[in-house]
C-alpha cells in the first residue's frame, strides 16, 4: 500500500450520481482521511466567499482600538475579537503570531444550551458598528458552512457504515463555530520562535476551509509536511480529535500548521469553520468501530468536557491561561 494521499472528490456526485457514483465517493474520502484531510468540490457561491473575504479583511485593517471594542470576556476565544499572540498550539511554548474574529449561530435567551454554556452561545459580537451589514454576511455564511459540513459528514457516516445522517442530530444547535483568522506578514512577528499556527490537531469532528488568500497549510503524513494545495474551487475539510474519539481511532485527526515559507512576503486570510456536535453529546465510540482488530481504546466523554480542556491546553482559558 503506497503512501495515504490527500484526495480530490466531488460532493455532488456523492448527492446525485448513481450507485456506483456514490460508493466511489465514499471509498475516496475514506482513502483521504488517512491523511486527516480531503478536497471537495461543493457548490458554495464564489462570490459570497469573495465578500466574505474583503468584508473581513476591512475588519482587520481597522485600528486596533477599533477591534478591541469586540473582545468578548469570558468567552475563552469561542466569540468576538482575540488578538494577537494568544492562541498556542498545545504542544507550543509560544504563541501563535495571529488575530481571529469568532463567531456562532445566536440562540433564543430562553435556550438550554445558552444558558449552561454561556461562553459558547453568547449573541453573536461581529464588527457591524464598523462594517454595516457585515453581521448578516457573516451569519449567512455562518449556516452555509455548517450545512456544507453536515453533507460531508454523510459521506463519513456511510463510510463508517452507520446511517447516512448518523451525525444530524448532533449538529443541530451544536458549538459550531466560524472563525476569520489573519496571519501578518512574518517580518513583522516579534521573534523568530512564533509562526502563525504550530502543529495541532483541531478538537471538533470535522472542519472546513473554503479558501485561504496565501499559501502556508501543512499536513503532516507519516510524519512529513506536505503542503496543502487543493485545486480551484475545492474546500479542504480535515478531521478533528472529537471524530477520532467516536471512530475508535479509526479515523485520525488531521495535523497540521501555517508556516510561512522562507522568503514568502505579506499578510493571509482564511476562514475557516469547525464542526461541533451539541455540548451534551457523548463521545462514545461507534459499534462498527469497535472489533478485534481495533478494540475499544478511548472512554466515553461528553463534548462539553472534552473542549473545555482543549481550551485550557491551546491558552483560551482567560483566567487561567497555560502561557503568559
């Protein structure tokens, strides 16, 4: 068996092809998420992504008195502004040199979850005193995302070999989250030991980035970096440690940096969103993932707890951070 690949595959033919179709699909994400990652071709209007882009590129172009007005406390980076030189790889000693806008579908004052998760379901603080009518932009692109995850998730269910919509119900009114991350230009860092983000591996099931502006991801395969560079017109979605947890390992997380490369000029964008189920689901291992061959490896334990710890360890925690 030759080295795992990233692999190219198209969504709408998982959505609307024939049997054959469909099982081919099927068989290329499992075959990529070997690697943690895939490519997907989707049907995401490319100039909502394009106005997305400028829209927040403004927002981080604004004087920093101006983004500060958005800082959420008590949030642990789940909503708002965070700045720079916060957020830490967990298996980092320094932070990373980037600045992040974070934002999540609001919920009614009413709700469960908003009120035993505060930090997670607070109203959504998006810069609209400074970028009139960016919060619908982003909101919209907010829901987009998630339901582009939420059919790529189907395809990982049939993989699994559990009914296709296995992962609904978990998404619905899930933590999901949309974050809008700037990476200036490295010439500008204040030492050499920062990069824009250390290796690590994402917390959630699945995560999806449309587009980013520069080069800069890397995957790490068999223990080499490999840089990520999907075709025109693809989203890359890698797995997180929360699909790790409910597949027995059978499905890895994708790890992975952004480093600038040597001599590599200016700044970059990306959005990204992750993908996560409701806090008070529990990360059980699936049936089908359990066999003598992969026997049960991890505990059950519930979303909610397992970000919560992941917070602390990448320095969100706000009163309790693991790096000054």
């Amino acid at each position: 068996m030759g080295e795992p690949a990233i692999l190219d595959v198209d969504l709408l033919a998982f959505e609307n092809g024939d049997a054959s179709a469909r099982a081919a699909v099927v068989d290329g994400v499992t075959q990529s998420l070997r690697t943690g990652f895939v490519y997907v071709e989707h049907d995401l209007s490319v100039d909502m992504i394009d106005e997305v882009y400028g829209q927040l590129e403004a927002f981080f172009t604004l004087p920093q008195e101006n983004k500060d007005a958005y800082v959420v406390p008590g949030s642990n980076g789940q909503s708002g502004y965070t700045g720079l030189l916060v957020e830490t790889a967990a298996i980092a000693d320094v932070p990373d040199w980037k600045e992040m806008l974070n934002w999540g579908a609001p919920l009614g004052a009413g709700h469960p979850l908003r009120a035993k998760y505060p930090h997670r379901y607070g109203p959504p603080t998006l810069p609209e005193a400074d970028l009139p009518g960016i919060n619908d932009l982003l909101l919209h692109f907010h829901e987009t995302i998630a339901d582009l995850q939420a059919r790529v998730l189907r395809i990982i269910a049939v993989g699994l070999g559990v009914d296709e919509r296995f992962f609904d119900d978990m998404l619905v009114d899930g933590a999901t989250l949309t974050r809008a991350i700037h990476y200036p230009a490295m010439e500008n860092a204040p030492g050499e030991q920062h990069v824009w983000a250390g290796e690590h591996a994402d917390i959630n099931l699945i995560t999806a980035l449309p587009r980013a502006t520069a080069a800069g991801l890397q995957v790490k395969v068999d223990g080499d970096w490999i840089d990520a560079a999907p075709p025109d017109g693809r989203a890359i979605i890698n797995t997180g440690l929360m699909l790790e947890r409910l597949t027995n390992g059978v499905i890895p997380p994708g790890i992975h940096q952004v480093v600038s490369s040597p001599g590599q000029q200016g700044d970059r964008y990306s959005v990204v969103q992750f993908a996560h189920p409701t806090p008070w689901t529990m990360l059980e291992p699936i049936g089908t993932c359990v066999t003598p061959e992969t026997p049960l490896r991890y505990p059950t334990i519930s979303a909610a707890d397992a970000l919560d710890k992941v917070l602390w360890e990448i320095n969100l925690v706000e009163d309790g951070r693991r790096v000054d």
